[in-house]
C-alpha cells in the first residue's frame, strides 16, 4: 500500500498492542475467546505474545516495567502499542527532536533496545523495526512454544484497523496536534454526537502509510456520558477501543458467540427494518445482519455499494473494549451508526443507573 502522503516516520501500520493488569488469568481467557494463540514466552520477562493473523498482543507482567507502573494508575487496561517504522533510532529520535517525551523501556542483557515514548494517559509507542518474515523482535527477544503455529488463523481477524482513544474534555485538539506534529498524522473524520442526555465529539486521525488510524474522543458539553465514565474507571485518559478486521464477519461473529465472547446489545428491529431506506441496494442479507447484530453503514451512490459491517464487544479489560469489522470498499468509521451505538450505551448506562434518564432540571439559587 503506498503511502498517502508524506511519511517522515516512516511508519508501516501497526506491531503489537500491549496490556496488562494485576493478575494473570483474566487477559489470557479474554484473548482466547477472540480466537488468539500464546505462541512465545520472553526469553527473561514475564511477558508473553499472542497472535492471529498479523495482529500481536503482548501481556506484561513485569512489575518494575513501564507497563506495570501504568497498570497500577489505571488496572488492566492497554498499555502501549508498537508502531513498524523503517528505522527505529531514526524515528525516535526525530520525535525526541520535536518533543516527545522519552522513556526507559528497561532492556536487560541481550535483548533488543526497542525505544519508546510516551504517549496519551502514559502509555507507551513503540517504534519497531524488525517485523515480517525476517529476524523480528520475537525471533531474538522471545522463545516460541514447541508445537505450536507461530501464524495462526485463529477466528479469521487479521490486522488491527483502527484503536481509539478517550481523552479529557477540552484535550482532543491537544493530542491530534500531538501525532500531527511528530508523525504526520491527518483528521479523516469529525463528528459531534449528540444522544438523549449526553454528547461526545470525535476526531478520526489516520497516519500516512493509512494503516495506523487513531480515534480520539471527548466528552461533549454535558460532561456526565459514557467518555467520563471510561475516564473515571480508567483513572485517566488511554485507549478505549481496538478495531479487529477480517474478511468475514458472519463466520467470525459466529466463532465469537460460540466461544463466549459477550457481545453488545443489538439495535432494536426497526434499525433493520429502515436499511433499505439508509442503504438502497446494498446487497447484504438483513436478517443474517439482524440475527447476529451487525451494524451496518457505507454508501451506495450510483449502485455501488461501499460498505462497513461492525459490531462491538461488551467491556471485557476494565472499561477497554473490542469492536469486530470487515471493510467492504468504505475506509470510515460507521458514522451512520455511531449516533445510534451511542444511544444504545446510553441506554446501557441507564439500565446500570450510571446516568439517570429525564434528570430534574436544576434548581435556580
């Protein structure tokens, strides 16, 4: 894929997503309910690496590491994420030049100095350039589990297409000019959701390899929604989303429900009765769509349908959660449906006494 625009990192979408928390046992089901494998161990940490498809995940336990300090502040959460640049001393150091802050990633004896920085709510962005089918960073640092497919197709999901981020209100333009100035990044998308009670306002960046796409979103002017609840159990601003994409969402939504995965709610029939109308000719199956949940969303001027299938997962790592894609020639980020997901977590939110429905109006003094 060339490059959208000018590329001064030279990045090459995304490495791995790192997590962690307090104890061992609660990643490591979640991850394999979504169809991933443990491939490989770390040679010296308490690290491990999962994958499926080209998508990493990494779990860090290491207390006296960067991702243990943050899961202290935040609990189990996403800690980090590596990027795949074309030279990782150039990069970080052309970031430290413009700004970023640095930070000790602690390599012990004979591993390999992955540099860092930091980035929103604390977390880390690796620079990485060892991937691919050549020596990568787990042919040196990791030992491979005997017996074990070191690419496994897992439940079909492939690449990680997009991972958002919830930030304070008031922060967003703070943290796009942020990866604008160190990477190049560009806003693709903008919108200002407005629910029944409560609001919020997004800002869709992308990098110019158009592999790595990062959502920002705050709170909108009530300051009482879903943005500010992630942030008051988060304990700060971070990563609230990861966008899996595979090919065929029926199959693997099916792989996911048989394995246990708590998907949210689906919109009530009316959302599929009225596809047709948002749709014309779009070609899916509604009731296949209706039975699983699926979102739908694209366009289809001129009988050309481009389209966005999507459902989302419940929070399953503290208040960080999955959604589940498959691209059907449309790159946004279901704008058409995100009012009406945002209105079912509104409601959700209600049922959980979270937000109170139709609140008195307050009392003048």
């Amino acid at each position: 894929m060339a490059d959208l625009f000018e590329n001064p990192m030279g990045l090459d979408g995304f490495e791995f997503i790192e997590f962690s928390a307090p104890e061992k046992g609660h990643l490591e089901k979640i991850f394999t309910t979504m169809g991933f494998t443990k491939i490989a161990r770390h040679r010296s940490k308490d690290v491990e690496l999962w994958r499926q498809g080209d998508i990493n995940l990494i779990t860090n336990y290491e207390n006296k590491s960067p991702a243990g300090h943050f899961c202290r502040e935040h609990g189990p959460s996403a800690c980090g994420m590596g990027f795949r640049v074309e030279n990782a001393k150039q990069a970080y150091e052309r970031a430290i030049e413009l700004g970023a802050e640095t930070v000790d990633t602690h390599v012990g004896p004979m591993e390999l100095s992955i540099p860092a920085i930091r980035g929103i709510g604390g977390g880390l962005i690796y620079f990485v350039d060892r991937y691919g089918d050549d020596l990568s960073i787990y042919d040196i640092d990791f030992e491979y589990l005997e017996g074990v497919d070191k690419h496994p197709k897992g439940f079909g999901f492939k690449v990680v297409d997009h991972l958002t981020h919830n930030v304070y209100r008031g922060r967003m333009d703070y943290w796009a000019e942020y990866y604008e100035r160190l990477f190049n990044f560009r806003e693709i998308r903008y919108f200002d959701i407005k629910g029944e009670y409560t609001g919020l306002k997004s800002r869709a960046l992308t990098a110019p390899d158009g592999k790595i796409r990062i959502p920002l979103n705050e709170e909108g002017d009530d300051g009482k929604g879903q943005i500010e609840e992630y942030l008051l159990e988060h304990r700060g601003e971070g990563i609230q989303h990861i966008a899996l994409s595979c090919d065929d969402l029926y199959a693997c939504v099916d792989k996911l429900r048989d394995a246990g995965v708590n998907l949210m709610k689906a919109p009530p029939d009316t959302y599929y009765d009225m596809l047709d109308e948002r749709l014309p000719n779009h070609g899916e199956n509604a009731e296949e769509l209706k039975v699983r949940g699926l979102l739908l969303d694209g366009s289809t001027d001129d009988n050309d349908p481009r389209l966005l299938l999507q459902i989302f997962a419940q929070p399953q790592i503290g208040p960080v959660f999955f959604e589940f894609i498959q691209r059907k020639g449309d790159e946004g980020f279901g704008e058409g449906n995100f009012k009406a997901l945002f209105q079912s977590i509104e409601r959700d939110q209600i049922e959980r006494g979270v937000l109170e429905a139709n609140p008195k109006p307050k009392a003048r003094a």
